[in-house]
C-alpha cells in the first residue's frame, strides 16, 4: 500500500451531525494525500452504521474501542495506526477549509527545522455559520520557539489546527492519559521544548461552539489545570520557565481555595498553603489572598447575610 503523506486523526463519540460535516471538510481538502483514521469512542448505533458506511470508501479506516470519556486515548490509538509522516487532528465537531493541509505540508516540506504547525482558526455556530461575538482573549500570532508564550498562556493553538511529524508525536509519547483535561495543552509544551513551531496567520482551522460541546467548568477546571500543573513542575529545569509555573501554580491554588471557601475551610487552607512555594512574585496572588481568608474566616452566616444584601 502507498504511504500517505499525512494522516488525519478523529476521534469520535456520537454527534453524527456534526462529525458528517467534519468527514467531508476532510474530502473537501485540495491536498489530497491524506489517510482517515477514525477512532470511535463507543458511538450508539446510528453513529456506527454511518462509520459502517465509511469503512467501504477509500483512504478511511476505523477503529472501535470500548467507551472511555478520554479524549487522549482515543487520539493515541488513532496514531498508533497512523502511516503518512505527518499526523492531523481534527475532532468531531470542528471542520477544515478546504486549503488548510497543502498550505500546512507545503510549508513543512520547507521549513526541516520546524516540525509541526498551526493555523489560525474561527469559531462557528451550531449550523456552521461564522461567529461574530468578539473573543475575551486577543489572538497574538505566536511562531518558532513557542514554549513561554504557551506557559504564559499567551499563544492558543487549538488541537484542529496542528499537524506535527509523527516521528515527533511518537518522541515525545504522544497524549498524556493520565490526563482527564489539557491533555492537549501538555502535548504542545512537550512538541515545543523539541521543535520550533510554524503558524499560518490565516483562519482555515473552524471551531464549532454548541451546547453538547465538552465543558468542564469549577472544580473540576482548577482541579485539573493542577494536574497538569504538578506535572510541569515535576520536568522543568529551567529556571525561568520553573518561576512561570509556580507563579500559575500559586494562582491556580488560591482559586481552589476560593471555591473550597465556603462548603471545607480546612481544604481550603491546605490549597492556600499548597500555592506558598510560587507565590513571592505572583501579584495576583498577593491581591486575591485577602479575599480568600476574608472567605474563610467570616462565619457562613455572616457572608450570607452579606450577600443578601448585596442581592
């Protein structure tokens, strides 16, 4: 069998509206040297007998695993079927424009020093239809040596809109499982302390907002940024970088103890103590601190009175 140049990822767990139009942005693309695998996440019966469907068409392949809500394990058994040199991922519920992989392998192809890439990208509604409302967060074009800004938080690499060498994917062991969220995330931060990143400043990439979306919000968010967190603490050297971690580790730990406030005043305390090896240079710490222990040494029945009438 002929090898293809890239080898397109998709994870997928039901949603059959959206992932049809996911598949056809795939066999829309003009770069046409690409294999499709799709990893199924135990889809229902609908979902299985479109795949069904796909199986008879070429270039596609799909794979059926037993259900696991994670989104790393799915996308690795993806890649460990892979075959092309290059590895894209696309989820289900995002499309391509139709150029974004010849304008990504083309200037892979030139540029050996960098190894994987990105584009911009722009969000859609539920019928695909291009979303006007602003974004909260002001898109900074980020290339090369990508690894602070990332920290910083300050470039967004959406997952649809990389492909990366599957050697490098492989090198660095590709998605963390262990991770229930930012799995993603700490994919990058790995790819970034191997290789300098390319970007094409264009949006091709479309990112799909709807209510089935996954959203995890609370605790669980913070909770599983401190996963991630404690790992990057754990394989940093750099000094520098090591300082930008604690500084988040600080700040993501007073907002545990924040949520914790209210309901678990000991928890509480113990993430606040947790965050004190981070937080000499963090000013966001210093500032948000007196609001937390206000939080926890004021008598429930006091901050509720407080905030009834601030109702």
């Amino acid at each position: 069998m002929t090898v293809p140049a890239v080898s397109v990822i998709l994870p997928a767990f039901n949603r059959l509206r959206y992932l049809r139009s996911a598949v056809d942005s795939v066999f829309a693309q003009s770069f046409g040297d690409w294999e499709m695998i799709i990893a199924d996440d135990g889809s229902d019966e609908e979902t299985n007998a479109f795949l069904a469907e796909l199986e008879s068409r070429p270039k596609v392949t799909v794979i059926r695993l037993p259900h696991s809500g994670n989104p790393g394990t799915v996308r690795n058994a993806g890649a460990r079927q892979a075959r092309g040199r290059y590895i894209a991922f696309l989820d289900s519920d995002d499309t391509w424009l139709p150029q974004k992989l010849e304008r990504q392998i083309d200037l892979l192809r030139h540029r050996k020093d960098r190894r994987w890439i990105y584009t911009g990208y722009l969000r859609i509604d539920d019928l695909g239809n291009a979303l006007t409302v602003p974004s909260p967060v002001a898109w900074i074009p980020c290339r090369g040596a990508i690894l602070e800004p990332l920290l910083r938080l300050e470039a967004s690499v959406a997952t649809a809109a990389v492909v990366v060498e599957r050697e490098l994917f492989m090198q660095v062991g590709g998605f963390d499982e262990t991770l229930s969220m930012f799995e993603h995330y700490d994919l990058w931060l790995r790819l970034a302390q191997h290789s300098e990143i390319d970007l094409i400043d264009e949006p091709l990439t479309c990112l799909r907002s709807h209510e089935s979306h996954y959203s995890a919000m609370g605790l669980p968010l913070l909770e599983g940024r401190r996963a991630l967190l404690t790992k990057m603490r754990r394989h940093l050297t750099d000094p520098r970088l090591r300082r930008i971690v604690e500084q988040l580790y600080a700040r993501n730990a007073l907002n545990i103890a924040s949520f914790h406030a209210d309901t678990d005043r000991s928890t509480a305390m113990r993430a606040i103590l947790d965050g004190l090896p981070g937080f000499f240079t963090n000013k966001d710490w210093w500032t948000g601190l007196p609001r937390v222990l206000l939080k926890v040494a004021v008598p429930r029945r006091a901050l509720a009175v407080y905030r009834r009438s601030r109702g």
